[in-house]
C-alpha cells in the first residue's frame, strides 16, 4: 500500500479543500436536523482526502463521475458551493435544477456527471465517456468513484473488461471504507484483495492509504500520467472510513463505537495538520485564517440557497417527454 511519499503539491490548498468540504458536510447535517433538506442525506466526513487528492491531479477538461456520497466530489470538480446547497434544498438555482437532490448533483458544463443512486450505475457510464472522448480525439481522462460494495456488481466486470479490452482513459477510483451500507468487505468477500481483480484485466491497480490526501494525490496523480501516456485504465483501491453513518437515517448497528474511534485517530485533516505543524508550514493563526475564510464561503452557500425560489408547480412537466395520448 502506498504510503506518503516526498513529493508535495501545495499542502495549505488541500487544506483548504479538505477543510470546505468537512464544513460543508457538517452543515448539511446540521440542515438536515432542522428540516431544510430532506431526502437521503450521505455525509462524506472522514474520506475528504480521497476527492481532494485525486481532483488535485486532474484537468478542468476531465470528466468525473461519483457515487450518492458526492458533495465532496462536486466541489472539487468546481461546481459552486452555492450551486450545490441550493441543490440540498431542492431550489431552481441548484446545480440540477432542485430536481435532483443529495444524491444526484449534476454539472455537465464542469464535466461533472453524477451522482449516481445505482451501486455501481456510475461505471458503464464513465466507460461511455471515455469512449466517447476517444472516438473524437480528446485528450481528456474520466475518473470514476465507487464503493467496495460495487465489485460485487456486474456492472463492475463488464465496466473493468471493456476499459481494459479498449484501452480506455479511465481512473477507477475505489473508496473502500469497509462497509456497503451496513455489510462489511470481510462478510460479503472471499478476497478482499480489490486490487486483485483489477489485475485479472490486465491493468495496473494499486492500493494507498486514503487518509493521507498527500499520498492520494501523488498516486493519483502517477495513475492519471500514465493513462494520459498510454491510453489505458488504471485501478485505484483508496482505502478510508466514512465517521458518520451510512445515511441520516443509519441507526449504525454493524460496526463498534471503538472501531470508529480508532479511524477517527486518523482524522485526514488532522494528519495533514500535525505534518504541517511539524515542519514549521502551517500556525495557529494561518490555520484559523483558512477556517473563517471557509466558514465564510458555506455561509455564502446557504444564504444563496435559501433565496433561491422553489420550482413553480405549473414547471414540474418541464423535461418530462411523453407521447400525446392518442385521442
């Protein structure tokens, strides 16, 4: 497994990331608490590293396609923090036309693509993309995140065969955070071993510790150059641990209050932190400079959100196509 290694983008930036989308999340929650969102609601506190280290290596031109669990994801891909809180809300200024919700962010003009609600729906998709950017001659990669709970799907093997067999630009990003909702890897797996079946494709897999965003990003980055050098997919197990429950409505009776207790240890922002004190990058005041200033944008977020109109009932037909009734 991948450890931290030497070679450092700006550390105080994926701070920042890492720090907005904790925030962000953490505000959802307290949202969702008060009855300003409602749906499902999946929190991606404790796997910021995973999103903010894999963007860190991609273009704007690149495509992105995620899980349910994507705040963080849409974020990073540049879709406006406003954009997707008035999306929380189920406003007309939100990202998907308040159509979508939490689990359904949608931003085709910064290429991203969902929001996938489908265990494993997002794959043959980003293999579409992929496909797509090389029958036109793009130079442009498609990273696309999923759940460990998704290699149990088909959707994984025909996705991973035909990525492989048409040496496709994708990065295949796996947020192993050991539990497909309340079933862990080691229950519903003979081999936990992710890795392994990427390489029965014959492409190149690698796992890294998904907490350390600085050993993300210099994985992911290494990934994404040599998909870019020679067409063909790439397999990343990124191995994290989501601290809040499956969903808001997660009564969370699968795994130990000690278990969790130990991956919080590893807290991404606070390694990051503690790396950056103790080589002199990082104070106290620098440190609460970039929290207010992140403070400030999700304010900004939900204010955006709030004053965003709700979607007129004589709109709701808008998109829907039918055929006319035969009279």
């Amino acid at each position: 497994m991948t450890m931290y290694d030497e070679t450092r983008s700006d550390d105080r930036e994926l701070l920042r990331r890492m720090l907005l989308i904790r925030r962000f999340e953490e505000r959802c929650a307290q949202l969702y608490q008060q009855s300003e969102i409602h749906g499902f609601l999946h929190l991606y506190i404790g796997e910021e590293a995973v999103a903010v280290g894999v963007m860190d290596a991609l273009r704007p031109d690149d495509a992105v396609v995620a899980t349910y669990r994507e705040h963080g994801h849409a974020l990073m891909k540049g879709v406006p923090a406003g954009a997707v809180m008035a999306e929380m809300f189920g406003r007309v200024d939100g990202c998907s036309g308040g159509r979508g919700g939490s689990m359904h962010l949608f931003d085709a003009e910064h290429r991203f693509y969902g929001g996938n609600a489908i265990v494993a729906g997002g794959l043959p998709l980003a293999v579409g993309l992929a496909l797509a950017d090389v029958e036109l001659g793009r130079d442009r990669v498609t990273a696309c995140f999923f759940g460990e709970g998704a290699a149990a799907e088909g959707e994984f093997h025909e996705a991973m065969n035909l990525a492989a067999l048409w040496s496709l630009p994708v990065v295949f990003c796996c947020e192993n955070n050991l539990y497909a909702m309340g079933t862990s890897l080691a229950r519903s797996q003979a081999d936990i071993d992710l890795t392994a079946r990427a390489e029965t494709y014959g492409m190149a897999a690698e796992a890294i510790d998904g907490m350390d965003v600085e050993a993300v990003a210099g994985a992911a980055r290494s990934a994404i150059d040599g998909v870019r050098s020679d067409g063909g997919p790439r397999f990343l197990e990124l191995r994290t641990y989501r601290f809040r429950a499956h969903s808001m409505y997660d009564p969370e009776l699968y795994r130990e209050k000690e278990e969790v207790s130990e991956w919080r240890d590893r807290d991404p922002i606070q390694l990051l932190v503690q790396r950056m004190r103790a080589d002199s990058r990082l104070d106290e005041a620098a440190l609460e400079r970039l929290e207010h200033a992140v403070q400030a944008e999700i304010d900004a977020a939900v204010e955006f959100g709030m004053r965003s109109p709700i979607e007129p009932v004589d709109q709701l037909l808008r998109h829907v196509l039918a055929e006319e009734a035969a009279s």
